[in-house]
C-alpha cells in the first residue's frame, strides 16, 4: 500500500501534502479510500470558508457508507478540486494525486497527533 514520505497523515485516514508554509493539499488516504469502497459523492463545499479545528470539511460518500473528513486544525480552505465533483471515482483511481478533495491554509498549527509516513504504516499494520 503506498503511503508517500513527504505527506502527513492523521489518525482518520487523511493525508496533508505540504506545498508552500502554512499552505497543505489534502485527501483520504489509499488505505481509507479502500475502506469506503466506490466513491460515488464528494461535497468538499466552498473556497474561502474557514473551518474550525475537528469540525467537518468534507464528505465523501461510497457504495458502503458515508465518511467525512475532519479539519485536523483551524484552516481556511482555498481551493477545493473541481474534478472530483464530475468524477469522484478519481479518489479511489488517484488517491495522493488527482483525487486530493481541497487544498487549505493552516491558521493554527497541526496537533502532535499528526503522523509521519513511518507512524501511519504503523497505525494501519
């Protein structure tokens, strides 16, 4: 199961991409998008919000269930991936690429719950 060195993933399955400070692209990982099955919906809702620390963000239902994704800290979303809305199947095709649901601002920093590539291996072995 692939799980990229450079991300940060939290304990619900979510991986965070840095790309700039303070600046992350963010997604499910390989691990939870096989949990869920086919995606068949994704509301990742607006750019421009601000979304509060273990609040939800976004949503992504599958033929099995529906699973949100939780802010893993204070962050204003800044864009949201237009492509899933037309092809959610790209979540489960690409999860670490063109399946990421929203790219996001961090305004607090990330908690120590927050793992490294090695730490989530060892979460989901």
């Amino acid at each position: 199961m692939e799980i990229p060195s450079s991300f940060r993933y939290t304990p619900d399955h979510e991986w965070l991409e840095p790309l700039g400070e303070d600046l992350y692209r963010m997604g499910i990982t390989e691990y939870a998008q096989d949990q869920l099955g086919d995606v068949v919906f994704i509301e990742t809702g607006a750019a421009g919000r601000i979304v509060d620390a273990g609040a939800v963000v976004a949503e992504v239902e599958s033929t099995k269930s529906v699973g949100e994704i939780y802010a893993p800290t204070r962050l204003e979303v800044v864009a949201v991936n237009e492509a899933i809305k037309d092809r959610p199947e790209l979540v489960n095709q690409e999860p670490y690429g063109a399946g990421w649901l929203f790219e996001a601002r961090l305004l607090d920093p990330l908690p120590d719950s927050i793992l490294d590539a090695e730490g989530y291996r060892l979460l989901i072995d």
